[in-house]
C-alpha cells in the first residue's frame, strides 16, 4: 500500500546534515502538498540522548501526526525512523502517514535505519518510553531482529530487479523470520501432486509479529475463495488453484487488508508481504505462480483465477490483476477500478 507521495529536496538535504552533524539529535517531518518536507530539527545537547528525547515533546502534537528520524548511535546505520500517529489525528492523516512511512526510509536510504517504529503516544517518546523499547526488542544484539526484517525487505527487492532467475533461485542471505508451529508443513502442503483448491491463511500474531497459521482448509472452490477469507483482519494466504489439465497445482498468493484494520496492523502486513513471501519461497519451497492484492475478500472473483491470464510482462490495468510468477514482488493497482 503506497501513497504516491515522495521527499522533497529539502528533507534529503535536512537529514543528510542530520547525518553529517555532530550537534542534531532529530529530524521532524510532515506531509504537505502531497511531498514529504522537514519541519523541525531537533540539537543535540552535551548531556545524554534521554534529555534530548525530552526536547520532542512539545514538537509533537495529540492531533497530528509526525515522522521523527532520529540519531539513536553513532554509528552509520544508527537511525531510527518514528511514525508517530495520535489517536485523535484524522483518519485521513492517519491513512496517509502509514502508507507512506516505507517510501519515507526507503528514499533517505534503508540501510541508515536500524529500526522504524510505530507510536501512536507522545509518552513513547520520552526517556521511559524509549527505554521500555529497548528492553522490548534488545538493541544490545549486534543484529536486531529489525535490522534483519530491513534486510530481508531489500534482499526481496533486489530478487525483483533480477527477474525470473531471481525469483526461482529464491531470495539470496539468510534472513531469520519467526514463524509459529504448523506454518511451513502448511504451505509445504501445497505443492504436494494433486493438491487442490486447498487455502492456507497466516496472520501476524501481535505485539511479537510471529507469523503463524490461522487456518488451513481443502476443498475450497474458486469462487468460494473471497468468502473463506476472514474480512476482521489482513490475511496472508496460499490457495492451490484447481486444474483439470495439471495435476501440478498453481499456487496463489493473497494478501488482503480490510479498509477497517487498525493502522498498526496495515503497516506490520504492508512491509510483511516481501517477508512472507520469503518464507513460502525460501524456507517452504513454493513456486508462486500468482499473486493478488485486495482491500476487502469480497473483492476476489473466480475468473481472478482462472486461465484468462497476461502475458508475461504486459502491464496491469485494473484492481486486484493477478501477475505471472516473472513480475517479482510487483505490487497490484488499488481494487476499485476495473
């Protein structure tokens, strides 16, 4: 899910100088007039990061939202990018701020980042609540597990860039992704011979972003595929296409965010999908054939599935196209237009 919105000149500019710095601690910025642009440059005091955390505050508001990049370490990668998203913001902000937060590190450089981290309280964002963070996700490590999520982000990419070969030699470097009991055995399932119209559906079990299996359940015809898929939460699934001419199957691949899912759950599943489908790929051995990308289950139809297919390479137009195995990790226009 992206916002079409990118960074100014400006921001680039402001946080290259926060890079550069030796007297910065934080760079604020906002989105106005569909750019990201900077708002505030926080110093650096000559006495610890915690008081300088203590200077945020009254930049932050309890109605608009924020990005906050911040200069956690001295060290190259030892920034941490905060979308900090109130409770009482307009649901369009709120919108807005989480779909673009990706492109927002992506732009300034992903490897700068050794975390992103979602705060919708501006007591996250003091001393105590930066310190419970870090005791949350143990930044004594000398690789986080969030800096091995990033990873795998731009391992993904980069088997996109590669084509076919990329994607069928899978994704090169380990990147370790915890995945509860059943999850693998489930997808594995899937490319058993004469497995068909079986769907598997794996969800994020939060606040410590396992993946695991929510279901798994055969006999699941075509057009009853929008209607198995729960409508609560975004879902992962794998469904194993039925074919009267193979007895290979199909696999597809389905990620759905319904447009009532909490903001934290849309930015935990939108940067998820290129890790899940690492772990299909890599880890459970799946050859994906499509893929399809929805708002609502009840958007999926039976002919989505069906052998009326693209040719390889030929642009998408219309919500929620499925793509041959060839366009990698490419991302499916918004359903709504057909």
């Amino acid at each position: 899910m992206q916002s079409g919105i990118s960074a100014t000149k400006e921001l680039q500019d402001a946080f290259n100088a926060l890079v550069s710095s030796s007297d910065q601690r934080a760079v604020l910025a906002g989105i106005e007039n569909e750019q990201l642009v900077p708002t505030t440059t926080i110093p650096a005091s000559s006495s610890s990061f915690s008081d300088d955390l203590n200077q945020l505050q009254e930049h932050l508001s309890t109605t608009k939202a924020a990005y906050v990049l911040v200069k956690a370490h001295d060290a190259p990668d030892g920034y941490v990018a905060v979308t900090f998203v109130p409770n009482a913001a307009p649901v369009r902000q709120k919108m807005l701020f989480a779909s673009t937060r990706l492109t927002l590190v992506r732009e300034l450089g992903l490897e700068r980042f050794r975390q992103q981290i979602f705060c919708t309280e501006k007591e996250e964002l003091t001393p105590e609540g930066w310190a419970k963070h870090e005791a949350h996700v143990g930044l004594d490590a000398p690789l986080t597990e969030e800096e091995s999520g990033l990873k795998g982000v731009k391992d993904a990419e980069a088997a996109e860039s590669m084509g076919t070969s990329g994607r069928r030699g899978h994704v090169s470097g380990r990147v370790d992704i915890k995945t509860g009991d059943g999850v693998l055995e489930a997808l594995g399932s899937l490319k058993e011979e004469g497995c068909k119209g079986t769907l598997v559906q794996l969800k994020y079990e939060l606040p410590g972003e396992v993946l695991t299996l929510d279901s798994s359940t055969d006999g699941v015809a075509v057009e009853a595929v929008g209607g198995s898929i729960t409508s609560a939460e975004p879902r992962y699934s794998f469904y194993s296409i039925p074919s009267a001419t193979s007895s290979t199957p199909e696999i597809a691949f389905i990620y759905t965010c319904p447009s009532g899912s909490k903001i934290k759950e849309r930015m935990i599943y939108s940067t998820g999908k290129s890790w899940t489908r690492i772990v299909a790929e890599r880890d459970a051995g799946l050859v994906l054939a499509k893929s399809l990308e929805a708002t609502e289950p009840s958007e999926l139809t039976a002919d989505q599935f069906g052998a009326g297919e693209k040719a390889e390479g030929q642009a998408s137009d219309g919500a929620a196209e499925l793509k041959p195995a060839s366009s990698g990790f490419a991302r499916p226009k918004r359903p709504g237009k057909r």
